[in-house]
C-alpha cells in the first residue's frame, strides 16, 4: 500500500487535517457547509448529486470511493440509492469529515460508509480496489488535478467508472448572463454573511479558473479514462464527466 502523509497523519493519532489542498479553508466553513450549500445552489445540489450517482452505474455490493467528501453528502446519496453498496469517503479537512461522521452516528447508513482524513492526490488504497470513484464539487479545489484523477483511475477496477461532477461558468447561451451574476456577485456576498467567513469570494475565483469541459475531459483522457462523456446540468451551471478506466 502507497505511504502518504495522510497515513501519517492518522499514524500520530491527530485527527488533523492534511495539508495538500484547500482542507484549512474548509475547516472554516465545515458546520455551516451544508446549509450555504442548500441555499447558493436554490436547493439544486442534491440533485446534481443524485445524477453523478447514476452514471456511476453501481452493482449490489460494490465498494465505491467518494473523494472530497467533505461532509459527506454524496456517500450518503450513494448508500441510499444502493443499499447494497458500501462507501469509502475521504477529505483533507479534518472539520468537514468530523461534520460528516456527526451525520452518520446511529443513522441508517453508519455501517456502510466510512469518512477518513486523507488527500485525494496521494491515495492511501491499493490499485484496482474500488468499483468506482467518484468527486462533487472538491476536484477544483486540488493543486494538482491530474494528479487527483489519475490516483482515482488507479484505484478503480478496469471497466468501472470515474465520475466527476464540478460548478461551471456558462459563458453562452441563455442563461449565461444571470450564472455569471450569481457567481460573481451574489454567491460571495450571501456566503460571507450566513457563514461570516471570506471563504465564499474564493468560489467565484476557482469557478473562474477550472478549465473549459473540453480542457478537462482532455486531462481525464490524458489521466487513462476513456469514453469520457460531459453532461451540462441546469443551462451549464454544473458539468458532469464520465470516463471509463481502460481494460
Ligand atoms: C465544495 S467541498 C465538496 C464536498 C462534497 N463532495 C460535496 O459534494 O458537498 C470541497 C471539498 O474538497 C476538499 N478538498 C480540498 N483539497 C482536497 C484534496 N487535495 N483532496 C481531497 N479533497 C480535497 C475540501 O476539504 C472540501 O471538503
């Protein structure tokens, strides 16, 4: 098994968050997290998770990784829509996780999904050992994307999906206009003053920065998926990517 320093960090017995990302600047926003999440998105987000689940097409008993789990929504989503599936989710930020676990205690999916410490860049899991990956709303956040997607093709099996789903700017079409003003004005303005932290003007920046859908599927190309399809969601607010790891 690859030694990283998220395995370091658990070793030493610190619950601490790992550096590699943008994991401090969660641990901010971690117990407000989910509620901006359901008002900035207009209640949306849920469902854009829900179809990143679809395209995972999952089988009863398949043991599936959500990395940038953060709170652990996603997990959650998986483990209710396949109740035969297990769920291994991992972050850097220590407070997100712990939000996270909070959730899960006593609840239906306690035993099938398990949130650890750890940075999607540097996988402690062993090649080929899920049935699939996945990411929502957390690979923007990493220094080095193809680092983090090719760490999620290794760690799937052959033929199984790597699914990405990430906030986009839609630059054309008819609700390009009103996105970008949301992004850019109202987004960061209603994030700091619910969360009363500045984390929120940073969204519309590394919204700005990601690449265009046809830079990433490119890099996922690049990172050994094939067949990658891109799905805008809700006029291009969000994007979904779907690569396939080669047999
Ligand atoms: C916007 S949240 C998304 C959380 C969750 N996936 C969701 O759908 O709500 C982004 C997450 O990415 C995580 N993150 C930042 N850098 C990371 C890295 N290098 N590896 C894994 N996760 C990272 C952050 O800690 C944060 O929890």
């Amino acid at each position: 098994m690859n030694k990283t320093h998220h395995e370091e960090a658990d070793l030493d017995g610190a619950k601490q968050t790992v550096s590699g990302g943008t994991g401090e600047m969660f641990d901010e926003i971690a117990e407000r997290y989910d509620l901006l999440n359901r008002i900035l998105s207009m209640g949306q987000d849920q469902y854009w998770r829900r179809r990143a689940v679809k395209s995972l097409r999952i089988k009863p008993g398949d043991h599936i990784l959500d990395v940038a789990t953060g709170t652990g929504d996603l997990a959650m989503t998986i483990a209710k829509v396949h109740p035969l599936a297990s769920v291994q989710g991992i972050d850097p930020s220590a407070n997100m996780v712990a939000v996270g676990n909070e959730k899960l205690k006593g609840g239906d999916y306690e035993r099938r999904v398990t949130l650890n410490i750890g940075d999607g860049q540097a996988l402690n899991f062993e090649d080929n050992s899920f049935d699939g990956a996945i990411v929502s709303f957390g690979i923007r956040n990493f220094p080095d994307r193809l680092k983090g997607l090719q760490e999620m093709t290794r760690v799937t099996k052959p033929g199984r999906q790597v699914v990405i789903l990430e906030l986009s700017e839609p630059r054309k079409g008819p609700m390009a206009i009103a996105a970008r003003t949301y992004i850019h004005h109202v987004v960061p303005r209603i994030g700091s003053a619910l969360s009363g932290k500045k984390e929120y003007r940073y969204l519309q920046e590394s919204i700005a920065a990601f690449p265009s859908a046809e830079q990433f599927k490119a890099l996922m190309e690049t990172a050994g998926l094939e067949r990658v399809r891109v799905t805008p969601l809700s006029f291009g607010a969000v994007n979904l990517f779907v690569g396939t790891v080669k047999k």
